[in-house]
C-alpha cells in the first residue's frame, strides 16, 4: 500500500510557501491610504484582488513543484532534513535572479532598478522556501523512502 504522507505534504507546503504572499497582500486591504494616495484610483485594489483571484491557481501550481521538487531532491541524495532544506534554499537562490531578469524584462515598474528587487524576491523566496521545504520534510515522514524509489523498507 502507497502511503499518502507525502502527497499531504505536497498539498500543505504551498500554504506554508505563499503565506508570506498572502498575508502581504489582506494586509493590504485594510490600509486606509492605499487607494486614496493612488494617482491609478483604484488599481492597487485591483492588483491585490488580483494576487487572491490567482492564489489558486498559484497554490496548485507549488503543489505539483513541491511533489516533483521532492521527488527529485529524494533521489539526488538529499535524504537528510539539513540536505533536504539547504537543496530547497539553494534552489531559492538560484531561481530569484532568473524571477528578476524576468520581471525586469517584463518592464515591471518596481524591477527596473536590479539589485533592490533582486534582494527583494531572494527574501522572498528564502522567507518562502524554507518553512515550505520543513513543513514537506515533516510530513511525509516514512514516506519519504517510497517516494525516493527505496521502498518501505528504508
């Protein structure tokens, strides 16, 4: 019989990794200047109803890169928990530039000036992928070794 341990943990490290994102984006809401120091109106409302419209999409998205992201740090030998969260912030720290090379070919306002929001999305991604990276290692548990390719015996 499969154990479902690690799937479960597929399905709660993206709450774990988009808290920060979330948690940014209602406090938001509740900040009285936000909409009337706008020059847009109502376009920073607008942004952050976007960010919770996508936060689905978002979180099954992670959901799917956990799972894999797991599997492929498992069976590239990362099967401590110390190997197993240094993977997940090395690949944090990789994966922030690529982000703010991408946001600031995108013409984003907020990327046009490299180093500050390249420190930005490394925090970021740190602040994310680490708990993230934890909470999957906790919770899966013993079926860690199946999901390596090592069976229940490992």
């Amino acid at each position: 019989m499969r154990d479902f341990r690690p799937y479960l943990a597929s399905l709660t490290s993206p709450m774990v990794a988009l808290f920060p994102v979330a948690t940014v984006a209602v406090r938001q809401l509740d900040a009285p200047t936000l909409i009337a120091a706008s020059p847009g109106g109502e376009t920073p409302l607008r942004a952050i109803g976007l960010v919770l419209m996508l936060f689905p999409i978002a979180y099954m998205l992670l959901a799917l890169g956990a799972h894999l992201m797991a599997r492929s740090f498992l069976r590239s030998g990362l099967d401590t928990r110390r190997r197993f969260v240094a993977g997940a912030g090395v690949l944090a720290l990789v994966t922030a530039p690529l982000a703010t090379a991408a946001a600031y070919l995108a013409g984003w306002p907020g990327a046009q000036d490299f180093p500050p929001a390249w420190g930005a999305l490394t925090a970021l991604f740190v602040i994310s992928a680490l708990p993230s990276s934890a909470c999957w290692w906790w919770i899966a548990g013993p079926g860690r070794a199946q999901l390596a390719g090592r069976g229940a015996a490992a």
